[in-house]
RNA sequence: CGGGGCGUUGUGUAACGGUAGCACGAACGCUUUGGGAGCGUUUAGUCUGGGUUCGAAUCCCAGCGCCCCGACCA
C-alpha cells in the first residue's frame, strides 16, 4: 500500500476527548474514527488490525471444532420475552418497524442459537456441536467509554456448544478456555483468567483479563498461587479457592474475553432437547464464550505503546514492514523497486511515498503508526547497496543489503 | 441514571460584554531533505433555539452533544 494513496490523516495533536491511551493513538494515527459516544469507524488500518485479530480467533475455533455461521443482528421480541431477557436486560436495544412490529438488536444470539438448534437436534447421534459467528453486538451501555474499549457497537466473537451431559459440557469449557489462552498469547497480550461469578447466565464464569489501569474491573490475584477472583468472587469469599490463602494483589484490569456453562438456562425456554440413547428427551446442555474483538484491540495498544505511538506485535500489525525513503527521484525510484519486490512477495508493506514530507515527519508518522519493522533507502544507504532496518520495539538500526531484504522481514 | 467538566475552522487552543486570533493540518509557489524544516499566499470556525443588551463566543434559560467519576454491565 501507497502511504499518499492511504484512507487516514494522522494528527500531531493530541485528542482532547481521549483519555486512554488506546483511544488517542488509535484516533491520532488514523485507526479509528468516532461517530458518537461508544460508535467507531474502522479506517484501513484500524480494519486490517481487526481482520488479523479476526483471524487468529477463526483459526483458534475451528481447531477446537468451531463451525463459522452468521446470524443476523435482528431478532423477534417474542424470542426476548421467552428468555425473559426482553425486560430484564437493560441495554438490549429494542426497536420498533413498520406495523408497530417489535425487534431486539442482538446483544449475544442465544435467542436465535437455541431455536436454530432445535431445527437440526433431535437425537444424542447429533451432539455435542459447536457453531461460532464473528460479527457486530448491540448494547446500550449507559455510559460508553476509553475509546474502543466498550462501545455500543462491536464486533465480537461468540460460540456456541451444544453437549448431551454435564461431563462433555465441563471438558469443551475447558477446551475452550485453553483456546482462549492462546489466542490472547497469539495476540501478544498477558492474561488472567479470572473466576468471576455468572451474572445472569450462570453460577460461576471465568473472564480473561489483562492488567491495564486503563481498565474498569478489579481483579484479585491470590499472592500465593496466583489464581485470580474478580470483586464478586471476593465479595462472597474473600480466601483464595484454590490455596486458601487470604492474601491478594488488586489491579485493574479489563476484560477481554468471558466464558460461560449456561446448562439449561435458554434451551429450557425454547424446549430445545435431545432423545438419549435410553430413550428419554432430555435437555441440550449450553455454553457459551465471547471475545470482544475492537476491546482486545484497544487492550492490544495499551499494553504495547511508548510515548512515541503504538508497537503493534507482529501477529496483528496492520503491515509487517514500514518502508521509508528519504531524498528525491532517484531515492524514490529505489524505493519503487524494493516496494514491488516485497510486494510482489506477498510481504505486507506500507511504503510513505509521500513526497512532501520532511524525514522528521516520516519517522515520528512511523512511531505513531507502529508497524513492527521500518526500511529505510536514504542515499547514504544506497551507497552500500543497503536500506537500513529498525524494529518499532527497539533502539537499534542495522543495514542490511537491498538483495537480502526477503530474509529479514 | 446521579455527580462533575466542556462545546470556537479538519485537529489542538486563545479572545474583559466591544475587530473572532494563534499553532498544527490542508492547498499553491519557491527553498529544503536522516527526527514533526523555512519564506510567502490561501483555505476554514463560535453546537442549536430562545432571552438580556446599543452590542453576546463571552451573561441567562432550554435543548442537543462529548468527556470524566459513580451506579450498571449478556
């Protein structure tokens, strides 16, 4: 991609309605842009960024036997009402169509996973399965906040399991949570899984969390064992489940993905059951597990940033490699032909080909922005036959030789 | 939803009730080219509606919007 070609503007200002950081690198380099209180625009970069994401989490589910489906966002109140989710669940959106006709703007798909089941399950023979979407949640949050950290509008990963009994209920959770390890790892964040209580859903959840005092959740990590309880959890019982132990760190933290056993809690109201090989119907057993995706972007950024811009881990770096080239025609020229190489290489590659920008202006641009690798071919380093290379994350510059660029990026 | 703060050009800000200015950006020209470079020209703004006043960005009322704290959080 052509930097002068590119659909942004980055800004040298500082927002001044951004107190995370997250949310002012994100909006200052051109990621995201704000339409109202808790509603983004994903730019090409802030895109690209989420379709990485986006993908890490597709691979992680289909290994652990996810199916992809899309549901839709609009959904019958009827649904609602039988859950009961229709009065109890205040930031479900509601909107009326034509025929005073009454709607739920999905806030998570039980309500249509469970009847959509019920079309396919009949017999034990078609359990347990797993279906999974990637795709925007509704949620009239009384108060958004921190940028893309909790918006009215997101996309979010949620599977869905279906199980004939608890035992296989209780292994897929913990497959599950496994899966959920390593796509934050992938990621390049640190997490805490977290044992938090179900709020509606369930007894017991475990939330994901990272440590980030751009957060809004307390978490309690036991200083013994290390495992971590959320306030609720403390609340009840302030000992350590695991050890006993009484002594804990509090930090603040934000969630970024959650996992629940909802057993019987949605296919009880849409008799969603199964005949069992004794020949009895009985109830699907649920569960369900959500990762927000532009939150675990935001996490992403907070975790990983200097006071220079964001340092995008290489996994979900809108490019891999930054290309800069200081000087006039002839540099340029050198640079067209290293762009189309890398290029031509499948090697992601933004090139600033900008031609009215001073190298102050590129290189602090290239801070903001934070792909991992930034090439620079200056004369100096045509000189050598070399363009120099530098990771975001460190000090050091090396040259390296334009002919062996491939093996470096 | 309670409390607080704030709405001035694309962004960041200034202006006692009396000429809406500065910086960044953007555009053009010339000069520059290894850490946000220089000169010149240009561009674009007082959230909305009322009120007070000779005169309102400024004071008052209402609305709308944004941010923060709290509450809430499938």
């Amino acid at each position: 991609m052509q930097q002068s070609k590119l659909f942004y503007k980055a800004n040298k200002n500082k927002s001044a309605n951004a107190e995370s950081v997250s949310h002012d690198l994100l909006v200052r380099a051109g990621y995201v842009d704000q339409l109202m209180a808790g509603v983004y625009s994903f730019l090409p970069l802030g895109f690209r960024v989420l379709k990485n994401i986006e993908q890490i989490i597709r691979k992680n589910m289909e290994e652990i036997g996810g199916q992809e489906i899309l549901m839709p966002s609009l959904s019958p109140k009827e649904n609602w009402v039988k859950t009961g989710r229709w009065d109890s669940v205040d930031v479900l959106f509601k909107l009326k169509g034509s025929g005073d006709k009454e709607y739920g703007l999905g806030l998570s798909h039980e309500e249509v996973v469970a009847p959509l089941a019920k079309k396919i399950v009949f017999s034990y023979r078609d359990l347990p399965f797993y279906v999974f979407q990637i795709q925007n949640k509704f949620r009239d949050e009384l108060r958004a906040k921190s940028g893309i950290l909790r918006t009215r509008e997101f996309l979010m990963k949620d599977l869905y399991s279906f199980h004939a009994n608890q035992g296989d209920l209780d292994k897929y959770y913990e497959i599950c949570a496994k899966a959920y390890k390593n796509i934050f790892k992938e990621t390049g964040i640190k997490v805490y899984r977290t044992l938090a209580s179900g709020g509606s859903f369930s007894k017991y959840s475990d939330e994901f969390q990272m440590l980030t005092n751009a957060g809004e959740d307390l978490i309690y990590i036991c200083k013994k064992c290390s495992i971590a309880i959320n306030k609720e959890i403390k609340g009840e019982n302030p000992t350590c489940p695991k050890c006993g132990n009484t002594e804990f760190d509090e930090k603040k933290s934000v969630e970024v993905g959650n996992i629940f056993k909802l057993g019987t809690k949605f296919s009880t109201p849409f008799d969603l059951k199964f005949t069992d090989r004794d020949g009895h119907d009985k109830p699907v057993l649920m569960g369900c597990y959500g990762i927000g995706l532009g939150r675990l972007m935001g996490a992403i950024v907070e975790a990983s940033h200097d006071d220079r811009g964001i340092i995008w881990p290489k996994s979900v770096a809108p490019f891999k490699v930054h290309l800069i080239h200081l000087g006039g025609p002839k540099v340029k020229t050198s640079a067209d032909k290293i762009y189309k190489t890398l290029h031509g290489e499948g090697v992601e590659v933004l090139w600033d080909d900008r031609e009215n920008k001073t190298a102050g202006e590129k290189f602090a641009e290239s801070d903001l922005l934070g792909i991992p690798l930034r090439l620079v071919v200056s004369e100096k380093t045509l000189e050598k036959n070399s363009v120099e290379l530098k990771e975001r994350s460190k000090d050091a510059v090396k040259l390296i030789k334009i002919k062996e660029i491939l093996k470096h990026v």
